[in-house]
C-alpha cells in the first residue's frame, strides 16, 4: 500500500457468526490476516449496534450475504448516512433453487420464500436478539433491500461469472460492468497440499454441515450396504437435532459408512488425498470452498447443480440437482470413477489467499484512490 493515512476497512458480518461460523466469517479473517500484513487496520463487527459506539469512521465499509437482508439493512443505512463507500459480496444462492427447497418444507404450503425470511428474522428479532432497533427495516422486503444494497453499493465482489448472472435475473438488472470485480475463493492447499503418502482408499467423501440444506440424510441413505465407502465430515446443525439423530443411526447400522464430525483444515486435507470422489448435493450453494479443495487435491468432484462454480473448471464437472433420486446419485459415482473423467480448475483459480486479498485490495485503493497492491 502506497503511503499516507492508514485506511481501516470495517467488515460487517451477521451476528451468529460468532457461534456458527461459515464460509463468510471463514473468508472475512483471511482477509484481515493479509489486509493488516499490507498496512491497513481492519475491524470485524458481527453486530448493528457495535456501530452506534463507534468513534471515528472508517474509510471503506465491507458488507456480506444477501440471507441477512435485515442486518445488512442497518449496515447499510449507516454507510450512507456517515457517506461512507461500501462494498457488497453477495453470496446469492440462485432463488429457483431456494424456492424449490423451501416449497417442500411446511411453511411453503402458505407462505412465500420471501414472506417466510421476513417472518422469521422479525420473530429472531424478539426472541433470540430481543430487540426492536430494526422493527423500521420490515416495511421492505429482503428483494427490496437486497436491490438497494447493490444498486448503491461502491464495488459488488461476487464469487463467479455465474453468481453474477444469477444476480442480474435474481435482484436486479441494474449493475454496470464497471463497478463489479469477480473476487474468486481461493484454495487454501498450495500445490497440491504436498506429497500424498496415502493410498485413495476412501471411495466418496462428503463434507458439510449435517443438515437437511445439505442433503446429508439422503446421500447416507444412498450409499448404506453398498460397495461403496463414504466417509462423512462435518459439524452438526444444532436446529436440526431429529435430523442429526437420523443419519447417525445409518451410520452406525453400516459399515461401509463412517462420520468423523467436524475436522480442521489438516484433517479435511488429509482425508481429501485419501478419497476418490467428492460429492456434494445441496440445495444453497454458490463457489464451495470444499468442491475447490478437494478437486485441487486429487478428488474427482461431483458438485450441487445449485452451486455458480462451473466457470472454475477447464472441463465441466459432474453435477446433481440437489432433488435428484439415489438411482441419480450412484449413476454419477460410477460415472465419476471412469478413467475419463478428470476435470481441473482453471489456473485463474488457483490462487491462494495472499494473491486473492490482493485483488480485492486492488478494488479498495481504487475506491479510495490509491496505487495498486503488489502481487
């Protein structure tokens, strides 16, 4: 960074990222790791309120995720009534398939997805923030306030081309060319992750959250006293308990099958270079960190046909829709265990955090007229 004052970012993140992480919160301290290696002050708020305590404003704001519209609402709000520029990452799930989704569920029988996101984040509200500061934001609806955002919004930094088409059908047509910079995720595994000492001795691997948004259940059921061995990873949705009991009572009943419960970093690769496949089947899904480092380290993917990650590829990549039949799901693990099929991730996306804080630092010192970073 060029010298001169030392610009302070504000990120704004939704306030349970702090006892449920995800891959915004994960995404927004990488960033802050490299942003004060190259000189600037970075602060992290997960809450409205931490604003109002606030004494000096920062140079750039940095809102997140178009499921929080009623919090990035008053984030929003803020900026512009302080004048300050913000940028927005929208990670859109493209509305057909949260419509699907929620269609199938109960509420969906008389409400509206919209309608349904505006109930229960006023109900949130109540119960669990027990607060009424954002009772004003419920005279809009998420679309509204999710057009807004990125209509006025400085910079939009979405993951992909194909979250940016979706963005244009979903929200709104109206966002030139000129203020939109494609930020991807990057692969936290460079070069591979290292020598692979490992025979591939796991046939599937599926890591995420156990929760029916995740098709978990479904996938479990599929491969239960197959020839298959599927290993499971990742950390139990605490809204979804039933659920969670469900599909650890088919893990227990088949041998072919194991859940290891939530890994870190190391584990997750470990288990990548150990697998053939990786598969992933949900319903909300946008540029999976999982589908890109499992592929970078040797795993066949099979991806969501919900997720925007396909111009990542150099060959397209199998995909399922997130309602596809078990019968679907094995004809694409045989599939995916051919000989042929060898997909690769482009070498545009293949950078690592460093080069992808870069970029994104290149879009704030234009925002604030400052020379470009250093690769």
């Amino acid at each position: 960074m060029s010298g001169g004052k030392q610009a302070e970012i504000l990120f704004c993140l939704r306030r349970d990222a702090p006892e449920k992480p995800g891959g915004d919160s994960g995404k927004v301290y990488k960033y802050k790791r490299h942003l004060e290696a190259k000189g600037f002050l970075v602060t992290v708020v997960t809450d409205p309120r931490e604003l109002d305590i606030r004494k000096t404003k920062p140079d750039v704001m940095h809102m997140f995720n178009m499921q929080t519209p009623y919090e990035n609402y008053r984030y929003l709000n803020w900026a512009l009534s302080k004048k300050i520029p913000f940028c927005f990452s929208p990670i859109h799930h493209e509305k057909k398939y949260m419509e699907q989704y929620f269609r199938g569920g109960f509420f969906g029988k008389f409400l509206g997805y919209d309608a349904y996101l505006m109930l229960t984040s006023f109900a949130k509200e109540f119960i669990k923030f027990k607060s009424l500061r954002n009772v004003l934001a419920y005279g809009s609806t998420p679309l509204g306030i999710n057009k807004k955002l990125v209509e006025r919004s400085s910079r939009i930094f979405p993951l992909s081309e194909s979250e940016l088409v979706n963005i244009r059908g979903d929200v709104t047509d109206r966002l030139p060319s000129s203020k939109v910079k494609v930020i991807p995720n990057a692969l936290t595994f460079g070069n591979g992750g290292g020598t692979n000492p490992a025979p591939r001795d796991i046939d599937v691997m599926v890591v995420g959250r156990i929760e029916p948004r995740k098709n978990i259940l479904k996938i479990a059921e599929t491969f239960k006293g197959t020839q298959y061995r599927v290993v499971f990873a990742g950390k139990e949705n605490s809204n979804h308990k039933k659920y969670c009991e469900k599909f650890k009572e088919i893990i227990k009943a088949s041998s072919n099958l194991e859940y290891l419960g939530e890994l870190n970093q190391d584990q997750l690769c470990y288990h990548y270079k150990r697998s053939k496949i990786n598969l992933s089947n949900s319903w909300f899904e946008v540029v999976s960190q999982v589908d890109l480092e499992a592929t970078s380290l040797g795993c066949k993917p099979i991806v969501s046909a919900a997720s925007a990650l396909f111009d990542y590829f150099s060959s397209p990549p199998l995909r399922l829709e997130p309602d596809c039949s078990q019968a679907d799901i094995l004809e694409c693990v045989e599939n995916a265990l051919k000989d042929d099929y060898q997909p690769r991730l482009k070498n545009a996306f293949s950078n690592d955090w460093e080069g992808v804080t870069n970029i994104l630092i290149n879009e704030y010192n234009a925002l604030l007229g400052r020379k470009e970073a250093q690769a």
